[in-house]
C-alpha cells in the first residue's frame, strides 16, 4: 500500500536493527538498540497554490529578499503572520492576470547592477549582477543595542562567481512591522572584496570571543572546507585565516590566503558543501552534504569549531523523489541549511532546495509550486549515529 501523506508531512521507514554486534554476539530483543536512523519513503505535496495543479502562475525571483522571524514565537509554537518582516516589496498583488503578478523587489541591489533607478521602481529586477546572502549574527552594539549583522556575497552573471562582499546592519529595536525593526543602519559594500566566500556559515563561539566563518573551495564538483575568525563578536573586527604552513602546522594569519595556502589549509579531508557547525557538550560538529547536489548528508565532528574535522560519519540521505504533481525527480538537492532554533531536544533540523533540471520548469508549469523551495527534514537521535556496537562507545563511516 503505497501512503501519500500530507502537507508538509513525510513518511519514515525506520532501519532494522542490528541481529549482532561486530564482535558476532547475538543480541536478544531487549538488548537491540532502537534504530536512530530512518529513510524517508514519501513527501508531502507542501503548501496550497493551485490545488489541481500545484503551479505557481506568472511570477519572477526576486534575486534575495529577507524573511524575519521572532524567536521567542518559534519557541512558543504561536507564531502568527504580525511576527514575520519580509524585507522585500511586493510590486503587484492583487491581480493575478497583471502584469508582475507576486512580483517582489530585490532586497538590496549590487553597485554594478545594470537597471537604472527608475526601472526599478517601475518594479522590473536586476537580472545581471547581484547578492547572495551568507550568514548572520546578532551583534550588542554600543551605539544602537542589539543589532543583525548579514553578510552578501557579489555574484557574477552568467558565471555564478563570487566575486565581492557586503555587510549590511539591521536594527532590532521595536517590533516586526513598524518600521524601525529591521530597518537598515549600514551598508559597506566594499567589505572583505576578496571573492572568498567567508561567512557563508558561520559559529558564534561567545565564550572564546570569536566568530567561526566557513567557505568552501570547489573544483570539479569537489569542495573542501577553510575557516576564518573574527578578533571579537563584532563581525566588523578584524579577521584571520587559519593557514598551514609548509612544515604542516596550523596557525592563524591576518592576510587573505593565496591560492596555494588554501590548497594545503582545509579543515576536511572529504569533500562537503555548505559546512553548518554546533556545538553541543564540548564537542563541535559539523553538518553538511558530501557533494554540491548530492543525496548523503555527512556529519564531522572535532575538540574545537576551527578543526580539522577527521571524524565523519553518514547523518541522513535524502530521497531520490518527490511524491507531488508534475515531474516526481527533484533533480538537484542543494543549499543544506542547519536550523538549531527549529530542533528540539534531541534532533536536528535543517533545510534543503529542489531544483528542475530545466530552470524555467520553475514558472507556470504543473508542479512548479515544488521546485525551487525549501523542503524540511527532522533527524531523531542524531547523536546516535557515531555509537558503535564494539567497547570503544564511538565509531566513524569513511
């Protein structure tokens, strides 16, 4: 019987669990241990667009937009629509056979886009240059008070480079949808112009004083992890790199890397795409998918947030379709995102986008409400996927 659940819902099949230990002991039914990780047999067909065909009717992507949610309503399980900022304007709504339709402005624009002012605010969007955004931290500023620090990368056209970088502040004063919560303080963007990528994942480390800022460098669809590190929790403070010299030690440097010092700093050996670490009982872990749209996401764990991370150990697979309208195959799983917030004791959360193999299959095509979205995955137990079955208590999967 095949079951189709839900919503957002998904449909876990739990693994069997072990008959013997690697030693060849048998174990009875009392001494097995509950299987910690599942494979994920149905999804969901999400949210309602169009209930027949799940399209999303004419629309366009807005480059980057913010969406803002308030902790303290996660928590509480109350959140309603007053506790969201989307910090990006809706060119037109209320027509569905208008022009623009769901149409949004780009959040913040890059100095080489093309488009002159006054297209913009005729509600057309920068198609050539523009900014991805990477991490965030809210930061205890003397001036303001509490504040968001983002960091955007530059992205060329055509090539998807990153090519610059941005840091743009945030109040938080007041309350979503009153203007001043959320409403910009600054915007350098000529910050850190490298093309490097740092911070596209960061750690707060606030006992060390230190913010962890991630990156990866590809080559070939196979990338591998360099670190960085803020001199205090002000994103705005110095950096430094964490290089390996020639004789194979690790120290800390304020220049950015060359070429040749990051093909000898990575902090993994294997390859990884968009590293998310946590830290949990003096342990550090690191969250991310083995391969830029692959199915296994891996976890890393180290004694400190700036590695190595030897210790890798298969975490979850995601599946290989999706049980919706239109095309089943998700095509490309890519962009994991970690989101402690959203885990409870004991689980993790964390997010990943479907892509078409077709772009445009994104806009008015049966099922296009389903690409080019998130999905949302909750692991149960995860820390039990580096217990083994011999004496030593602990385990690696190479």
């Amino acid at each position: 019987m095949k079951l189709t659940p839900l919503a957002d819902r998904v449909v876990l099949k739990m693994t069997e669990a072990e008959e013997t230990t690697k030693g060849g002991i048998i174990l009875t039914g009392s001494a097995k241990e509950k299987p910690s990780v599942a494979e994920v047999i149905a999804v969901g067909p999400g949210g309602v667009v169009d209930g027949k065909t799940r399209a999303r009717g004419s629309c366009s992507f807005p480059r980057n937009s913010l969406m803002i949610q308030k902790g303290a309503t996660i928590a509480s399980g109350q959140e309603s629509d007053d506790d969201l900022v989307w910090l990006a304007d809706y060119v037109q709504t209320d027509n569905p056979s208008g022009e623009r339709y769901y149409q949004a402005r780009t959040h913040i624009r890059h100095p080489k886009a093309s488009l002159s002012d006054a297209e913009i605010q005729k509600g057309e969007i920068d198609q050539d240059y523009c900014y991805w955004a990477g991490d965030a931290v809210v930061y205890d500023d003397p001036a303001h008070g509490k504040i968001l620090q983002m960091l955007w990368t530059g992205v060329e056209p055509g090539s998807l480079k990153n090519i610059d970088g941005c840091l743009r502040e945030y109040s938080l004063e007041g309350e979503p949808g009153d203007g001043q919560y959320m409403s910009v303080l600054s915007t350098d963007y000529n910050f850190k112009s490298d093309g490097l990528g740092y911070g596209s994942t960061m750690f707060e480390d606030t006992e060390g004083g230190h913010i962890y800022l991630y990156t990866t460098k590809q080559a070939n669809l196979v990338s591998r992890v360099l670190v960085a590190r803020t001199e205090t929790l002000d994103l705005g403070s110095p950096w430094s790199y964490y290089i390996r010299d020639l004789s194979g030690d690790y120290h800390w440097q304020s220049s950015v890397p060359s070429n040749e010092e990051m093909e000898r700093s990575y902090i993994t050996a294997e390859s990884g795409s968009m590293p998310w670490v946590f830290e949990k009982d003096g342990v550090y872990y690191m969250c991310m998918e083995a391969f830029p749209f692959g199915r296994d996401i891996y976890l890393f764990r180290s004694q400190t947030p700036y590695g190595p991370f030897p210790d890798r150990t298969l975490l979850f697979t995601l599946p290989a379709t999706l049980d919706k309208l239109g095309s089943p195959y998700h095509q490309r799983w890519y962009m994991i995102n970690l989101h402690p917030a959203l885990s409870r004791q004991g689980e993790l959360v964390f997010s990943t986008n479907s892509d078409p193999a077709n772009f445009w299959d994104n806009f008015n095509r049966v099922g296009s409400a389903d690409f080019y979205r998130p999905y949302f995955f909750r692991v149960y137990n995860w820390e039990h996927v580096y217990d083994s079955d011999d004496d030593s208590g602990t385990g690696t999967e190479e």
